[in-house]
C-alpha cells in the first residue's frame, strides 16, 4: 500500500510539475556554477574603469571556486524550492478533501504521510542527482578531473541537507488546515532554525555545519561535522515522527 501511495504521489508530482521544478532548480545550478567560478572573476577584471592594480589581484578561478559555488547556489536554491514545493502538501489534502477519500478506504494514517516524505525524497534526490551530473559535466570540461568520492560525499552532505527542510516542511504542512498557514509555518520554522544557528555552540549541531564540511571536503583541510550530521538525521525522524502524529489527530 505504500508504494502504492508514493507512486500516486509522484504521478501528482509530475503533474503539478512539482518534480521538474525541483529537478530543474538543482540542475541548473550545477551547471551555471562552474560557469560563474570560471568567468566571473574573468569578467570583473575586464570591465571598464576597474583599475589595473585590481585586476591584477583579482585570484585566477580555481576548481575549489567550482566546488564552493556549486555547493552554496544548490544548498540555497534547493532550500527554498524544498520548502514552497512541500509546505502544503498535507494542508493540500485536507482542504481539498482528498485526504477523507483516502482515508474512506483501508489506508493507514502514517502511510500518507510516509508517501508525501518519500515522493518529496525522491524529488529532491532527482535534483541532486542532475545537479551533479551537470555539475561535473562543466567542471571537468573548464577545469579538470576531481576526486569522484569526496564529490559523492558532498552530495549525500547535500542531500540530507535538503531532506532536513523537506521533513521541516512536511511537519509544518500538518500543522494547518490551509496552504497559507502552512507556509506561514514553514517559513517560521526555517526563521527559527536560522536564529538558532546564529548562537554560539548551537549551531554546530544544526544542518548549517553539514555544508562547511562539504565546502571543506576539496580545500585540503577537511573540517568533519559529526555533531551536526547526527543530529541532523536525529531531527529528520524527530520531525517525520512528529508529523505522522500530528496528522493521526486531525480531525478529518
């Protein structure tokens, strides 16, 4: 039955064009980020009235400013395409009645919502993977060839980057009957998390960490985060959990 329900939700997926918007975002992001690491620095010291002396200072673009760029533009883009894409998905169910069809027939609770988890999971893995692929497509045509383990790392860093606001989302979209105050949650949610970050100890534990041990993986100090990875997959289940409980309480 579940698999049944994960595959009804990425047929609404496809749809909706909610899997090629995500797919899409990360994929355009891996391939335009070696081509701004490459060229922006090319271009800024070619523009007039820039002063020789500052052009001259103006670093050669390197394979790491391939990797750093790569891992902020899809970490950001992927954030925020996460989130408006799955904030309402639960809130969606409710308030167009769908969720009472569902639930007319021999269907668990939790079962839905493990579906909308796993359609978004495998939404956001889509993405990622396109992104790396254009990613490395266009980083070994400009720069050249990279360590394929550490970049395979990098990603699976970003994946569960990503899947922590997509549980953030899920949990939040259970929160309310309608799309609106479930952005309004969600968006709350990831407000909270970004002040939390900001405090000192704190955010070494929160999913923030995930992408300087990423961006560190090809600078030749690599900086670990096992706290911040832990409690990330910690906080992933936590919401999950938190969501399927919430929904079994909806009166629907």
């Amino acid at each position: 039955m579940l698999r049944t329900l994960t595959r009804k939700e990425l047929r609404e997926q496809h749809r909706t064009f909610r899997l090629w918007i995500m797919g899409g975002i990360l994929l355009v992001s891996g391939m335009l980020s070696p081509l701004l690491a490459k060229y922006t620095p090319l271009l800024m010291s070619s523009l007039p009235g820039v002063p020789p002396e500052l052009a001259a200072i103006i670093p050669p673009p390197t394979i790491l400013d391939s990797f750093l760029q790569y891992f902020k533009n899809a970490s950001q883009f992927g954030l925020l395409a996460v989130i408006v894409l799955n904030m309402g998905v639960m809130a969606q169910e409710i308030e167009r009645g769908t969720a009472a069809m569902l639930l007319n027939k021999p269907i668990r609770r939790y079962m839905v919502v493990l579906a909308k988890w796993l359609g978004g999971l495998i939404g956001v893995l889509v993405g990622v993977v396109l992104g790396a692929l254009g990613f490395t497509f266009y980083t070994l045509v400009l720069f050249e060839p990279f360590n394929l383990l550490d970049f395979l790392f990098m990603n699976v860093l970003l994946l569960i980057f990503i899947t922590f606001y997509l549980s953030l989302a899920l949990f939040a979209s259970t929160l309310a009957r309608t799309q609106a105050m479930a952005a309004a949650f969600a968006f709350g949610g990831l407000l909270i998390i970004l002040i939390l970050d900001a405090l000192p100890g704190i955010g070494d534990y929160l999913p923030s960490q995930l992408l300087s041990w990423g961006g560190s993986l090809f600078s030749g100090m690599p900086q670990p985060a096992w706290p911040a990875l832990i409690t990330s997959l910690l906080l992933i289940s936590i919401f999950l959990i938190a969501a399927v409980f919430r929904f079994q309480k909806e009166e629907i």
